[in-house]
C-alpha cells in the first residue's frame, strides 16, 4: 500500500460533507447536528444517521446512555460514554458479510480501564468463534487498534491519549492489511493471530460492542463525530473525510 500522496491534503473549498461519498457512506454520527439528538433529560436515547441509510443507534436503558455535553470541542456537542455501561447500538446496520471497513471518529478518550471499544461493526458470536467483528479500540490502556476477535494490530505509534485532547482517529481494512491514523498520519500494519472473516451479525455500535459477551468492554470517552463505510476507503476519500473534520472541529492535521 503506497503512502497517501501530500498533494491529496491541500485544502478545498468549503462545503463538503460526507454525503457526497454518495452510496459508499455506511452510517453517519453527527453531535453538532441537533436535529439527529434524541434526548431524555441530559442523556442520549438515540443518535440518528445521516447516511441517508437510517442506520440509528439507540438506547432505551436510561443508566446506559451517554451524556449530551455542550460546548465540548470547538464550541460545539459531543456525547460521553462513561466507560462501565452506555452504548448506542444498532441489530440492523448492514453490517452482515461486511468484510473490509473504514472507520473515522472525532473523539477524546477519557479515562482508559483495559481492553475497551469504541466503535464496532457486527459482533462474534461466540469468545471461541468470534472472527467476523471489525472494531476501533485501544487495548491496555495505550495503543489504538482495529482488528477481528483474535486477530490484532495495535498501533503503538499513535497513542489514545488518555485524559488529553480530542484526536480524529482513522482505521482502514482490507483483508489482514491494516491503516491506522490519527490526526491525518497513518502506519500500515498486519493483523495477526486468526484471519479476518466476514461479519456475522448485522450490527453497529459505538461506545462498547453490541451484543458483546463480556460486559467490561466498554469506553470512556467522549465522540462528537463518527463516519463508517464498509469498505477500504480510497487515498482521496480519506483525505476528504479528516479535512473535514479538521476544519469542523478545529484539530490539525499532521
């Protein structure tokens, strides 16, 4: 996989947004968008996407929603997953089969407590069986990752950050190859352990993983965007969606 080339990150005029990927955007999360924000009292019930696919992640359980922060990040929301309980799921995101994805989150992690996760597509269906579970997480506190169940790449050259700034974390698939990035730079790494295998549930969530046979793995942190497509996302693409979010949120890119 060759480097991303400079000339794709030199600013474009305003007014893009991840809609016009057209039909390669899978889900869309958007804090700043009032509009997509149910809310019961100061936590989030759902979150809607605006995909255009209406792939919406919810949550009836009122101890596990995260809570609506205002003013969080360049004057605008996010949301707060407090790390032992809140997620936002999805049974039928279009996630069955999914077997290469894109993952692009705005996001600060609070605190760190094992292996979390923060966003994820599908889920195992069985600690034994479990491949076909693509998921962004940071494991032992300190490096971020994207991997199957039992097949990880860690990325040891882009630390969580816990406790600091808020950072727009991006993880790329296609089959064992792995892009990992943070703030517009990314290092190629390859999974080990089992293969990567198609998704076997049909789900998204973010703030720990849907269904998930563990109840710990959750996160503590606070997401004020998130943009998914079920596919490895081209050079240009991915140059589109961190400019982007970079001017939106005001975070620099590398």
């Amino acid at each position: 996989m060759a480097p991303m080339n400079n000339r794709l990150r030199r600013p474009r005029a305003g007014g893009w947004t991840p809609n016009q990927l057209g039909s390669v955007l899978s889900l869309w999360f958007d804090a700043n968008d009032a509009g997509t924000i149910t809310l019961n009292g100061t936590t989030v019930s759902q979150w809607n996407d605006k995909s255009g696919n209406s792939r919406n992640v919810s949550q009836g359980v009122g101890s596990q929603q995260p809570t609506y922060e205002t003013n969080k990040l360049n004057g605008r929301p996010a949301l707060l997953f407090d790390g032992t309980g809140d997620i936002l799921a999805n049974s039928a995101a279009g996630a069955t089969g999914v077997v290469a994805a894109s993952i692009f989150v705005v996001m600060r992690y609070v605190t760190t407590s094992g292996d979390d996760i923060a966003a994820s597509i599908g889920r195992q269906t069985s600690p034994s069986s479990g491949n076909g579970t693509v998921r962004a997480f940071y494991r032992n506190g300190t490096s971020q990752g994207f991997a199957s169940w039992g097949s990880d790449a860690l990325a040891t050259a882009y630390p969580v950050d816990a406790g600091g700034s808020y950072h727009i974390f991006a993880f790329r698939q296609t089959g064992q190859t792995i892009q990992i990035r943070r703030n517009g730079s990314g290092t190629n790494y390859t999974a080990g352990g089992v293969a990567l295998q198609p998704v076997v549930n049909d789900d998204f969530s973010v703030g720990s993983m849907n269904g998930h046979f563990e109840s710990s793995f959750y996160s503590n942190i606070s997401v004020a965007e998130v943009v998914v497509l079920y596919s490895y996302a081209s050079d240009a693409n991915t140059a589109l969606i961190e400019r982007y979010l970079s001017s939106k949120w005001g975070i620099a890119l590398a």
